[in-house]
C-alpha cells in the first residue's frame, strides 16, 4: 500500500485518472479546504475592497485591518439561531442550502490547479462544470418554495429563471471556446486539462486567439457569470433595497452562511471556467515567447517573492503598530502572519518546490483577477430591473453569442482549410 | 446616433468609466475615515455641547443666579436656586440643576446668560450606561466630566 | 379611494372572495424599510410584477410639533423648526424666521441677508447629497452614497464652526444672525465649493452616463406638468415636469433678487429629469454662494428686536424655496409672547401624493426608485 501511495507521485497524472483512492482523498481534502479558506478571504477581500472603493476602511478592529473578521463571522453565523417558519416544508427546507453547497463544490471536482494537480480529470468536463451549476438552481427554487411565503418563493423564481438564461449564453460561449480547441490536433476536446493543453501547443491564449472573437467571447462569459451568481449588476434576486428580499429570506445562522458559501464557492467555480477556457489556465504568461530556462526559473521564482512582499507589507504594518498595552494581541498576531508568509515565501522559493507549485499559484491568481471584478462591478453598477435583466441575457447576450460560435466556427474552417492547401 | 455614440454603446465605455472613478478613489490618500476614540475629531469652539458653569480665576462662580437661562428654555430644564445676600444684596447661587436628559443644546441658555457663566463646551462625550447620570446638580456643571482615554 | 373602500377590497373574508380569485398581492412596504427614507409605510396593490395601487401610511414620526409650538415663545420655537426637514434644518430656520420678522415688521439687515443666503444654499447642497446618495443607493449603486456623504462632511464642517452644531444648527434668529462669520469663514466657504464642483462632474461619469442608470430612470416615474399643478407639488419635480417656478425668482427673499443663477428645468417630467435637475441646482446654489460670498457687505447682522417678542395680533403666510419644495409659515399671532398657531405647509408632505400618480402601472422595482426621486423626509411629511 505504501507504494501505492508513494508510487503515485511520479506518474505524471491527476489521482483521479490514476485510481489511487487515498490520493483522491487527500485531494478533496486539499481542494475543500482550499475553496473553504478562498471564501474566508474573499469575504475580507470583498469587505475591503468595496471600503477601499467607497473612500472609507472596512473592518480594522477585529485582528490586524480586519483579517479576522471572516472568523468572527462565522463564528457569529454558527452561533445564531436557526430558524425554520412553522408552516414551511421541513425536509425540503433543510435540503435547499445542502443542495446548493454540494453542488457547488461538487463543481470543483475537474477544476484544474496544474496537469496533475486536480482531483480528477473527466473528458467531459466543461460540461460537468456546467451541468453541476445548473442543479444548484433547483437548491434555489427550493429554498423558495419551502419558506412558504410568497416574497421568497418570487424572489426564488427570479433568481431561478435568470441563472437559467444566462446559462445558455454561457453555454455558447463555452461552445466557442471549445471549438478554438481543435485547431491543433484537429480534434476538440471537453476535459478542462485538455483545453489547456490545446492552449500549450497552440502556443496561444484563447482570449487572444482569433482575435477579436476570443475576447468577445470571454466578455459574453463574464457578463454571463456574474448573472448566474447572482451578483451586481445584476443582484435583484438577493438586494436589500428591493421589495422580495429573496430566497434566502428565512434563512438565518448557519444556513444562510451555506447560501453565502454557495454564493462564493459557484463564483470561483465559474471563474475557474473562465480561467481555464480563456486565460491559459494554469499556464504562466508567455511561456513560448519568453522561453527557455532563465525565463522559466524568472518566472517560478515570482509566487515566493509575492509572498515575500507580503510578508515584508506585514512586516511594515507590525512595526507600526502602536505599542500599546491593549494592542498586544493585534502585535503578536500580526507578526505572525508576517513569519508564517515567510517561512511560505522561503518555502515557495526552495528548487523542488517551486516547479511543482507554480501552476496552482498562476491559476489562483487569475481567478483572483476575477474575483476582483466581481467586487469592482459591485461597487460600481446600479441594479438591473428584472425585465431589463431578462432582456439583456435573451435579445443581447444571446445573439452575440450565437454569433460568436458561428464567426468561431468559420474562421476555424478557413484556418483549417489554409493549413490545408498548404500542406 | 452617431457612429462614436454607437461605438461607445458597443464598447461600455460609460461602464468603464465608472470602473474607473471607483478605481481612482481606492488611493490611501482618499480614505477619510477616522478611528475614533483613538482619533478624536476637531471640534470647533462654538460647539454646543455639554453645558458648564464657570468660575473666574479666584475660583468663584460667575453665575449671578438672575434666572436668565431658566427663562429662555424651551423646554424650562433649568432650575436656579439662590440666597440674597444681607450684606450685598445681591443673589448668590446655591443650586443650579440642569436636566441633560431633556436638554436638546439649542444655546438659548447661553446667549440669555448676561454674565456669561453658562456656556454649552465643545465636549460631546456624554454617553451614560442610565439616566440617572443625567440631571447635573451644580457640582458636575462646574467640574464637567473627564475625558476618557481609550486604547483601542 | 376612502379608507374604508381600500381595505374592504383587501377583505378576503368578504363572501365569494378567495385568495386564490383574484391574481392581486397586497404587499406591505413597512415602515422599517432600507430604503424608505424614514418610517413611511406603503401599501402595494400588485398584479404580478404590476402596481395597481398605493397607500400610504403616515404618522409614525409625529411629533406633534405644530402643537409645541403653541406652548413656547416665538424664539424658543426656533430650534425645533430644524426637526422638520432634519436634512436641511438651516432652510427651515431661515422660512421661520422670515415668517416671524414679517409678523413683526422688522427689517434684516442686508450682512445679515447675506449670511443667510449663503448658508442656506450650503444647506442646500447638504440636502442634495444625501438625496443623491440615499436615491443611487435604492437604484442599486452603493458607491456614491459614501462620496455624496463624504462632500457633505465639509459642509456641516463649515456649518459646525458657524453655528455650534452639525444637524439641529438653530442658524438664524428672529431679526437676523446671532453670530457672525468666524474668522476664515469666506475662504472655507469658497474652499468647499471649489472641492465641490469636480465631485459634480464625477458623478456624470458615475451615474449620469451610465447605461443601467439610464435604463432604471428614464421614463420611469412621470407626472404632467398638468398633474403636477393640480397636486400642488412645488421644488425640483415641479421643474423637472418642466415648469419653470422658482420662488427664489419668482417671489424673491432676503436678497435673491440681487443674486445671478439659472434655473434647471427639465422637459420628460421623468426620475431621469428631475436628477439632471437636482445635479444642475447644486451647480447654481454654488454660483449663488460664490457670489454672496464676493459681495458680503459690512454691517450690523442683527435687527433691533425687543427681548421679549409679542408680534401684534396677525396671521402671515410666508414661504420659501426650500431643498424638496415650497416650505410655507403660515402664523396666527394674537399679541401675546406665545404663537396661537403655527401651521407648517411641507413640500415633502404635498408632493408624496404624486407618489400614487406616478407609480401607478410601474413595476415594483421603480416604486422604490419612485420615492427616492420624490426626496422626501419624514420628518417633514409628519411633524
């Protein structure tokens, strides 16, 4: 057995395609607690951000500038009571944020950190990813229904028809995307690995591939993504300041932080689509024309040193601390962090640890990059109406997208045909 | 339209453009919040805070006890106490109650004060835990209350 | 609609009503509400998505001010005329006092005149900022409210050096003003709009230009500058329908008259129009500020008025452009040192009867956008 498990670290492959059951655990574990930590600070991130944008600080009370507010948080969330409305339906009512949350980290099974570092690798899966997101609308119309009021259930309607429109253009986006795969080998491929293998040996982006048609494409995606989760401009289902305060309405305590986590958890779900279709995936910018092994060593030493900055900005930040009594903790916790993001930094730069890990660290910050513009498109839209919503996703987003396909699919023949005739 | 409207249409120019603004503002130099209590605000001179009653150099009150304020209260908070004097025959303030619960710091109060001894301070902190704290009997006019000093 | 009418068709225990008959939900916007600004409570009539009918349900701020107002002196009623409109407490001083002076017969002094106008259009721009951020907010925009708030700071800044207070100023008083500019009052002032007028601009790029801004506000929310005459509604909606009245033109008090500014109209009568009419007052209030400031003459700044005020026994209606309306003193004096009625006509209170008008066949989504656009206060709707 020690050799099954040892033996799996040369094959060259995720553990999933290998069928080794203990790496397969060790895995998810990763990648759940990954996912897990990503929303912790995507909630501090987004906190901050929109303070930042909104000319004020966010949270800076709890932990140095707020980096323990997520645990607060939480905290608080698990504490609260847990309420259920007396006439609602019990089972459904408890299944519905189960629902969403499963499905929603069921997502991140094909998700991609690296050619082997994934917990599996399925030939179909794009179209899993997708397929996964879309049961998480029914976890929604049934958090609706079983809330027996009829705001929720209208709210959970809305939200439920408009993940489903924008699911099509997404879709088709995908489609696009997917078809610039086969210009290489002449065969497309589904599996998300596979893209990105398309991306290596056509020595190309997609987002730039074709141009501008690549970039029109992955512009339809995230219009389309930040409408399937749901988040502005296109929040109405969920807003504050509208009428039906949506499905989540008598949700409280740790339930609703299920929702939030499903919210967060399909967001970077999506954008790892769109990382992994368009941006390379884990592929570092500029692989074939910077080339060779001084770029190659340039570039895998940059995520240590940008822990290493960080590190150094913690550093900076404890010495400033004022050296008062009361902050003692905040001091100490402080300087923590800045020895942890060292000792992370030190580790990251070390020869056999670099290689391996620089493609998780290229893919999480481009998903991050995503994340940014989602709390940037946040912070800055006004809401759509409901009707404009609709409107958008099915008279605009959807021609320009079938549009896309098409246009992809004639400049894929024509490029075929020329290699053709000049072979 | 014209074509550089449709063109702007195309491209969400306008949309970008506010990215942009939100963008800009994120520079430290924007941040305009202050951690209070460790930073205070700066409060100007003819802030009508908490009232006091004050005393000349040699420690005497400069209250005459005429009842001004009393009179221009609207809400009648005040109550003034006095004694004449046999020997001055003047009036010499013994009590000076002052109803914070109710007072809404218009400064009637001190602009009918002809002696100038009540006035409404720059200090704001009055927060109390009840209400008993809040009737100020003629000592706690006088002294007012000390600042607190926070840590965190 | 009477009462009675209105809650009987709610009725489902009426004979041969169901639920079920009918597709019209009654849904009930509560007086704790984010986005209602104050505890204004309203009743939706909703067929679907549709508005059908609005109610109303006001009262959950009454004061009881007017009352008060019969058991204090003239001057000792000044500071709770700030708690009408709290957003712009230095235009309901300044209608007060003018009410009163004219009662009296007492003339201001033109410093005086001066200083009131300029701190009356600073009050001005304050209540536009937290209109603009309060009404970008309901539409979904959560950024501009803390820049319109953050511009706001600088002005009740300037209003806590002059007067001692921030909100509740108690600015004026009856024959003038009690204090005098502070000293660095006219280069803070000019500071102010000068940091102000780039911050108007940003908000073209912000909100105006924007296309989700547009699409939310355009066409949504119209009333007929007809409508709007036979509801009496006065201020920025009147303008923005495209009448142009003005009482600082049309009617001119404490120096008006001697003050250059345009006023902003707009043609569509829509939510769009009367925010372009809004942005386009504060630009004026500034021109008007700049100018009073630049010819502030010298000179007493308060009126010789007796100690005790006893107007001779009288009724006078006064009214002034305040920031959401036409705010109007109506006073009956009977001689003696105590009002014997003071009745207050609040802009907000008039104008939210278009709110049924406009929103009548909206979607529910723009009846909040509706009552943004109304600029309402409740403390004003309700005293």
């Amino acid at each position: 057995m020690i050799k099954s498990f040892l033996g799996y670290l040369h094959s060259g492959v995720t553990p999933g395609e290998a069928g080794n059951l203990i790496w397969i655990s060790i895995y998810v574990l990763l990648v759940f607690a990954g996912v897990s930590l990503g929303v912790m600070f995507m909630n501090w991130f987004e906190r901050k951000i929109m303070a930042h944008m909104q000319v004020r600080m966010g949270p800076m009370r709890v932990g140095p500038h707020g980096l323990l507010q997520p645990i607060a948080d939480a905290l608080k969330l698990i504490i609260k009571e847990d309420l259920m409305p007396s006439n609602a339906d019990k089972l459904v009512f408890w299944f519905a944020p189960v629902c969403v949350v499963m499905t929603a980290f069921c997502a991140f099974i094909v998700v991609p950190f690296g050619r082997t570092h994934a917990i599996t690798d399925m030939n179909i899966g794009v179209v899993f990813m997708l397929g996964v997101s879309s049961l998480g609308v029914l976890g929604v119309i049934m958090a609706g229904w079983a809330s027996n009021s009829h705001y929720s259930l209208m709210g959970s309607l809305r939200s439920g028809a408009q993940m489903v429109s924008y699911e099509v253009a997404m879709s088709m986006a995908v489609v696009s995307a997917v078809m610039m795969t086969s210009m290489a080998t002449g065969t497309g491929t589904l599996s998300m690995i596979g893209i990105v293998q398309a991306q290596m040996q056509q020595h190309i982006w997609f987002v730039f591939s074709f141009f501008p048609v690549g970039l029109i494409a992955l512009a339809v995606f995230a219009i389309a993504m930040v409408a399937e989760t749901n988040r502005a401009p296109f929040d109405l289902p969920e807003a504050e300041s509208e009428l039906v305060a949506g499905f989540m309405t008598e949700y409280s305590g740790f339930r609703w932080s299920l929702f939030f986590l499903a919210e967060y958890t399909s967001m970077m779900a999506v954008s790892s689509i769109a990382t992994t279709l368009w941006l390379g995936g884990w592929l570092r910018p500029f692989p074939n024309l910077l080339g060779g092994r001084n770029w190659d060593l340039a570039f895998s030493l940059v995520p240590g040193l940008t822990f290493a900055i960080l590190a150094l900005l913690c550093f900076l930040t404890f010495t400033r601390m004022p050296r008062i009594r009361a902050m003692r903790g905040d001091t100490a916790g402080l300087g923590g962090l800045a020895c942890l993001l060292g000792i992370l930094a030190v580790v990251l730069l070390l020869p056999g640890v670099r290689e391996r890990v620089q493609d998780i660290f290229w893919f999480t910050s481009k998903v991050a990059f995503f994340m940014y513009f989602y709390v940037w498109g946040r912070t800055t839209f006004p809401r759509y109406r409901f009707d404009q919503l609709m409107t958008i996703g099915w008279k605009v987003l959807l021609p320009i997208s079938i549009a896309v396909v098409i246009l992809t699919a004639l400049i894929g023949v024509r490029q075929d045909l020329f290699a053709l005739v000049r072979r | 339209m014209s074509f550089v409207t449709v063109l702007k249409k195309i491209f969400l120019i306008d949309l970008l453009e506010g990215l942009f603004v939100t963008f800009r503002h994120q520079h430290p130099d924007n941040l305009v919040t202050e951690q209070y209590p460790q930073e205070r605000p700066v409060i100007s001179d003819r802030f009508r805070g908490q009232p006091r009653l004050k005393k000349d150099a040699n420690g005497k009150t400069l209250c005459t006890a005429c009842g001004a304020c009393a009179l221009a209260c609207p809400e009648k908070l005040i109550k003034v106490s006095s004694l004449r004097d046999p020997e001055t025959k003047k009036k010499v303030l013994t009590e000076f109650d002052y109803d914070l619960g109710r007072c809404m710091f218009c400064g009637l109060c001190q602009e009918a004060c002809s002696s100038n001894a009540l006035e409404l301070s720059p200090a704001y902190e009055l927060a109390l835990y009840s209400r008993e704290g809040l009737e100020l009997d003629r000592q706690q006019m006088e002294d007012g209350t000390p600042r607190k000093v926070y840590e965190r | 609609m009477s009462d009675n009418q209105f809650y009987e068709s709610l009725d489902e225990t009426k004979p041969g009503r169901t639920f079920l008959d009918s597709n019209e939900l009654v849904l009930n916007m509560g007086p704790q509400h984010p986005s209602t600004h104050g505890v204004l409570r309203v009743i939706l009539k909703l067929d679907g998505e549709k508005v059908n009918g609005i109610e109303c349900v006001i009262g959950y701020l009454h004061r009881g001010i007017e009352k008060i107002a019969e058991n204090r002196t003239w001057a000792g009623f000044g500071p709770f005329v700030d708690r009408l409109d709290y957003t712009a407490a230095v235009s309901n001083s300044l209608g007060y006092c003018l009410a009163v002076e004219k009662l009296l017969g007492v003339e201001v002094p033109k410093r005086a005149q001066y200083l009131r106008v300029i701190l009356t259009e600073l009050c001005r721009l304050a209540s536009h900022q937290v209109w603009l951020g309060t009404h970008v907010l309901d539409i979904g925009a959560v950024t501009p409210l803390f820049y319109a708030f953050r511009d706001r700071e600088t002005i009740l800044g300037v209003f806590e050096k002059y007067c001692g207070a921030r909100l509740t100023t108690h600015a004026f008083r009856i024959g003038g003003c009690r204090w005098d500019a502070y000293p660095g009052f006219a280069e803070e002032v000019l500071k102010v709009c000068d940091d102000l007028l780039p911050m108007i601009d940003e908000y073209r790029h912000l909100i105006t230009g924007n296309r989700i801004w547009l699409q939310r506000t355009k066409n949504v929310g119209y009333i007929s500058p007809e409508d709007c005459m036979s509801y009496s509604i006065t201020g920025p909606v009147l303008r923005g329908s495209g009448i142009a009245w003005d009482l600082r033109k049309a009617q001119p008090y404490s120096s008006y008259e001697d003050f250059e500014f345009d006023i902003p109209t707009g043609t569509a009568g829509d939510t769009f129009d009367r925010y372009v009419v809004r942005v386009e007052e504060m630009r004026q209030s500034i021109r008007i500020i700049r100018q009073a400031v630049e010819g502030l003459p010298e000179g007493p700044i308060i009126a010789r008025v007796p100690k005790v005020i006893k107007p001779p026994a009288g009724e006078v209606y006064v009214s002034t452009e305040a920031p959401k309306g036409e705010l109007g003193y109506f006073m009956v004096s009977d001689g003696g040192p105590q009002p014997y009625r003071v009745r207050v006509r609040p802009p907000s209170f008039i104008n939210l009867q278009a709110l049924e008008k406009m929103a009548k066949g909206s979607l529910v989504a723009d009846v909040v956008a509706i009552i943004g656009t109304l600029d309402i206060v409740l403390g004003e709707v309700d005293r």
